[in-house]
C-alpha cells in the first residue's frame, strides 16, 4: 500500500474530543435513581472486553497496553516520554491514537468499520511500551497488529472469504458465508436466535456455536432448545456435519453483568423495571435470549422511567451476516422539558403516518403508541454512540407490544470547538449552522418513531394463517397488481434481507423522516412556526437546513465506501449517499454538485429551497415507496436490485474524483468522555466524577473504571 492510501486509514489528528454533560441531569435523580442508574453503567460497561473482541483479536491487547502505561505514567505523559526517549510530538500521536481506541472500543472506526493507524513510528510505541514491564507484555501480545497494513482488505471488517476481519466467526479463517447462511437456516428451524452468538469451525469440520452466558455448561433447566446441545445438519453445503452449542462464551464478563444487574433490580422504582432486569439476569447468565426478549417486553411497558436503559447484543451491523449483535448497555436520565415535545410528536403520530405513499394494507393495523423520551447520557458502553434508538429489534414484539424511541440530548448537542463545514455554499453557512442541530432533532424524532415505527410485514404467521387477506391480497402501488410475495412462517424481515437490511431500514427511515418534515405541523411541534406552510420562514429554514444535512451527509459518506472491495464499511452512510443520488436524480434540477475547478476541489452543494415541496418531496416519495412496498411483501429480490442500484458507488466518477476531495476534507469523528460513578456502599451514596475533555481526560476515565 503507497503512502497515499495508507494516509486514509491514519488516525485522526487530533480527534474532537467533547465531553458527555450530564451532571446537573444526574444531580436531579433521587439516591435510589443514583444507585439503580449506578448499576446498569457498571453492568454496561463491564461488557467492554465483549467488545473489543469482537471487533479484532488485537484490540483487547492494545486496550491494556494503552491502560499500562496510563499507570507507568501515573497522568505525566511528557515525562513518561522523556523516560522512553521519545519525542513530544510522537507521545501526542500515541495519545490521539489511544483517545480514538477507546472511543471506537477498537481499533476499527465503530462508523465505518475501517482500521486506524497511529501517526507515530513503530519504534516510538516500542520504547514507549519499554518503560513497563507489564505495557510491554500486553504490547507484545498485539503481535504487530497495531501498525500492520501490508493486506489492505483486512482493513476493513467484513467476511473472511472475501479477504476481511472479522471475530464473529473466530479461529475459522476457512468458514464461507454459505456455511453460515446454513448454520442460520438450522438456527431460524430450531428457533433459536442468534444476537448472543458466535460461530466456530473447528479444523475437524464442526461447527461450534459459542453463545454468551455466565454458566459454562448447558442451564439445568436447559437452554432455549432444551438439554440437547449437540446435532447433525440436514441442509445444503453443512449436510451430514456436526453442529454443538457451547455455553460460557465472555463467561467472566457475563456474570459480572449479571452481578450488576441484579443490583439493579434492588433498585427499580417498580415492579416492571424489577421484572425487566430479573429477566435481563437470567438472559446473561444463562445464555437465553428468550428471556432477554421477556426483558424487552418489560421494557416496553415500562413507561416514562426517569432512568432509562437498554443492555444486551443488540445492534447487528457489524457482524458481516447481519444477525449477530455487538454487546451494548446505556444509562441516562429523562429530560422532561425536551421529552414533551417528543410526547407531542406521539401524539400526531397516528394522523401522520397515513400521509405516507402507501395505502393501509401496508401499514400496522394500529400505531401502538410508544414511550419517546429525550435522554441526557450518563453511560453508553459500546463501539460508538447513536443519536437516537428506536428498539427492540425484534419484529414480533414491535407488533405485538410496540416499541420506544429515545432522543440522546447530549450526545446531539456535543459540538467540537472549530468544526469546519465543508461543502455548503457561503450563502447557506449562516442559515445551516444556526439550524442544524434543531434540524437534525426534528430528523431523529422523524426517524425513529415514525421511520422505524411505520410499515406492516405482511406474512403467513403461522402455516395456514395470514396477517392480510390472501384470497384478495393488496395491490401494489409499484405494479397495481396484486402481491405475490409475503413472508413465510418462522421468517423475520433481517433474516430475508440479510446483510443488506441494515443499510436498507436506515434509508427507508431516514425517507420517512425527510418526507414527513415537510409537514409544517410537525415543525410547530418542535417550535418552529404556527403550522402554515411557510418556505422562507423559521420552520423553513429548519426544513431547508434538514435537506441540505441530508444531501451533505451522503457527500461525506463517500469516505466509508472502500474503492477496493467496493463495498459500503457503514450501513447508515450507504443509506444515506443513496438518498444524496435520489436528490440528484430529482427533477427541475432540485439539487447539483458544482464546482469551478477540474479537480473539484471546490466541489459545493447547491440545493433550491424553492423546490423542497414538490421536486424534492416527489423524489423523497417516490423511493420511499419502492423500499417500503419491497420490504412489507418481503420481495428481497427486486427490493435488494433497487436498493443496491441507488447505492452503488463505482470507480470512475463517486469512487475517485469525488471521493478524493471528500478524503482532503474529512473532518474527525466526536470521541466522548464520559463520567463514572462511584456508590458509597455505607452510606448508599453515589457520587459522579467528571473528566477534562482532552486526551489525557478520555483515557483516564477508561482507567478509572477498572475493568
């Protein structure tokens, strides 16, 4: 690899460290809040040794590498580099490159899914991992990988057959994506689910499935399948092998979890919030993700919490096959004020939905209202930090049950000092800075509750018994002929669709959202406007601000597009160039890329504010419908062509020249810091530390933890 690309995989210099302000939303809790938030932060983040394991077998190594000599160094970094012999200037890249590991729990980008490289020479690290013997050793233990680039597709997580890394298939270099798809068919027959799981192939030819749980051997009472744990496969290319369930995967951080969440229980304000973590218990410590489904029915009814929380293997996008989840645990207490617009914003919801460009048949019979909170963070364990959630995941509960959607205030607020805003044109930089972040509010509000919480699949659900009228099933808009598709017993919506549904689900939610923006009624929620249709006012310059966000962040999005395997590292930045494309193709030239220059280095974003109503929209509408139609009758087949069509990038034009000028101008992702909390077990007391939002602060916080 030329110095040229390897300067694309290096780590950011510096990266924008911003700090988590929670403590005068914290301060307001009760000391039974305090303790109760207090465990579900320990509990979330003692799964971070979890994490860096499943993002590459050198990252857990590396993290105890940086926390050695945060001790040797006892906070004095300058003489830490003095007593190494080391450069100030290579300490500092040793610290940049230490803030983002621990902000990404990895030494893969959490967004984008890319290696990153410290700015220092290998030897620099060497002398600095000499001044402990203890760094050394967990130094050592990296086997050079901090620094290795000679494979450029191991700088990307993906599957091993296409040259990646990836740990959810671990010691398995020679597993192939149709083994795993067989393995998943078995698993989806036997109903047993996957998001706690990683799979094995042993070099005799047996498949091991590790699943997460404190217990070592099989739950006496048996596992989600019964006692069992060792079967043959039947189907396609596995036929004849051995498949065996192996209990006691994170077994050490599994029962510390659980540990913390039955101190949680003793916390909980009701009987539903006790319930909920005495299901999550038996989930940890038993390996059961059935009972970690009980835990989200709890979790759905428990309304209105003023600590609120969610922790297990949730999220899927990093596992290559799209089923497994990477273990997170979030903290934060409710912010009232903000909550009550989002409680407005439900309210509208069931007279929103309708204006949709489908007709009911492809919609839930009825809009199960759920509980949308505003947050203030106190703790978010894991690979990255979202702006919103709308969970659960699983589609039964969603329609059986519903769901809830949380706001993240301070992580949306957070702002860099000196951020750069490349790509809009000097005449929108005063309207776009003054309404972004409001923008972007009224658009994760959108997203979640209306994008993520829209849509009916329409199914057999069980042999003989359907959710639509068969006989006379519904039209579809895209062909006005009756469907022929539909999901079949036992089948969810990611399970067809695969490693595509993530990126797929975004786009569509992130349309939903930009679709129903252009309602000025629901900009008055937010308290832009008095509801009239008003382009050039205060909730037009939010609408305005929302689109040209939008457009923008499907630009930079180009940056997580590898040119080399030409595939998409982040499913959200796939969706999102997608839209970019559609906003192009839109017509009465509603939006242009334009630039002076033959290199585009000058490249802007012109979008007409006068057009967001009707081209805009009309191009909004129109893919909106095509993904929503393909996915409610589970047609993966034109649904999967469309969508990859919309998002595919090529060589020449996006893939080079474009992408070039996005590199030279990409800005470094947020690293928060986020506070611990301390209990007094005497007292009952808890009290909150808050960290300096530097470098040297990030990593001190990870030291304090001690995990």
């Amino acid at each position: 690899m030329n110095a040229q690309e390897l300067s694309n995989y290096l780590a950011d210099a510096p990266p924008s460290v911003v700090r988590l302000e929670i403590e005068k939303h914290f301060e307001a809790l009760n000391d039974k809040q305090k303790r109760y938030a207090h465990s579900i932060s320990k509990a979330s983040f003692a799964g971070t040794r979890i994490v860096l394991r499943q993002v590459s077998p050198e990252s857990e190594p590396i993290y105890d590498f940086i926390l050695a000599l945060h001790k040797a160094s006892g906070g004095d970094w300058k003489a830490l580099g003095a007593k190494a012999g080391v450069s100030e200037a290579d300490v500092n890249a040793f610290l940049q490159y230490a803030a983002m590991f621990l902000g990404n729990s990895g030494n893969y980008k959490s967004f984008g899914d890319s290696k990153f490289i410290p700015r220092a020479d290998e030897k620099a690290f060497a002398a600095l991992a000499a001044t402990s013997p203890e760094a050394e050793a967990h130094y050592r233990a990296t086997n050079g990988a901090i620094f290795s680039a000679d494979k450029p597709s191991l700088l990307h997580l993906g599957f091993t057959d296409d040259g990646h890394l990836t740990t959810y298939y671990p010691d398995s270099p020679d597993i192939t994506k149709e083994e795993i798809s067989a393995v998943a068919k078995w698993m989806g027959a036997k109903g047993l689910l996957p998001e706690n799981t990683r799979l094995r192939k042993t070099k005799d030819g047996v498949f091991e499935l590790l699943i997460a749980s404190a217990v070592t051997s099989v739950p006496s009472e048996g596992g989600d399948i019964g006692k069992e744990t060792e079967f043959t496969l039947e189907d396609d290319v596995v036929k004849g092998k051995t498949i065996k369930l192996v209990f006691g995967d994170y077994s050490k951080e599994m029962a510390a979890i659980t540990a913390s969440i039955r101190k949680a229980a003793e916390n909980a304000e009701n009987e539903t919030q006790e319930k909920m973590h005495t299901a999550y218990a038996k989930s940890f410590e038993e390996g059961s993700l059935l009972a970690f489904k009980d835990s989200q029915r709890f979790w759905v009814r428990d309304q209105g919490p003023m600590v609120e929380s969610n922790i297990g293997f949730i999220e899927t996008y990093r596992d290559p096959a799209g089923v497994r989840g990477e273990w997170e645990g979030f903290a934060a207490v409710v912010n009232m004020e903000r909550t009550r617009a989002f409680g407005a914003l439900v309210e509208a919801a069931p007279s929103l939905i309708p204006l949709l460009p489908w007709s009911a048949e492809f919609e839930k019979d009825k809009f199960l209202s759920p509980d949308f909170t505003s947050l203030e963070v106190l703790t978010f364990a894991g690979s990255g930090i979202p702006a919103g959630i709308n969970i659960p995941n699983y589609d039964d509960i969603r329609q059986s049950f519903g769901f809830k959607n949380v706001s993240l205030g301070n992580v949306l607020s957070a702002k860099a000092p000196d951020e750069k805003i490349p790509f809009i044109k000097d005449e929108d930089l005063g309207v776009y800075k003054k309404s972004r972040d409001p923008a972007f509010e009224v658009q994760v509000g959108l997203h979640e509750l209306t994008g993520h919480g829209c849509g009916k699949l329409l199914q057999e659900t069980s042999p003989g018994t359907y959710n639509f009228d068969k006989e006379n099933p519904p039209a579809s808009p895209l062909t006005n002929k009756p469907i022929t598709t539909w999901y079949k017993p036992g089948q969810t919506w990611g399970g067809v669709f695969g490693g595509l549904a993530g990126a797929y689900e975004e786009c569509r939610a992130e349309l939903v959202a930009m679709h129903l923006s252009c309602e000025f009624p629901v900009l008055k929620i937010f308290g832009f406007g008095d509801g009239t249709t008003d382009i050039d006012g205060e909730a037009g310059d939010i609408l305005y601000a929302s689109y040209l966000q939008m457009a923008r962040a499907g630009l930079v999005s180009l940056e997580f597009w590898d040119p080399k395997s030409q595939k998409w590292g982040q499913p959200h930045c796939q969706a999102r160039f997608a839209i970019l494309k559609s906003f192009l193709e839109a017509e009465d030239d509603f939006c242009k890329l334009v630039s002076t220059k033959e290199d585009l280095s000058d490249l802007q974003i012109s979008l007409d504010r006068s057009k967001i109503l009707t081209a805009g929209r009309k191009a909004v509408s129109d893919f909106l419908q095509k993904l929503h139609i393909y996915k409610s009758t589970a047609d993966v087949e034109e649904g999967s062509k469309f969508f990859i069509h919309m998002s595919n990038v090529g060589l020449e034009y996006w893939g080079t020249k474009v992408r070039d000028v996005v590199l030279k101008n990409k800005q470094p992702r947020k690293v928060f810091v986020q506070a611990n909390t301390y209990l007094d077990e005497a007292t009952g007391k808890v009290t909150l530390k808050q960290y300096e939002p530097s470098l040297e602060g990030v990593i001190e916080s990870w030291a304090d933890r001690n995990l």
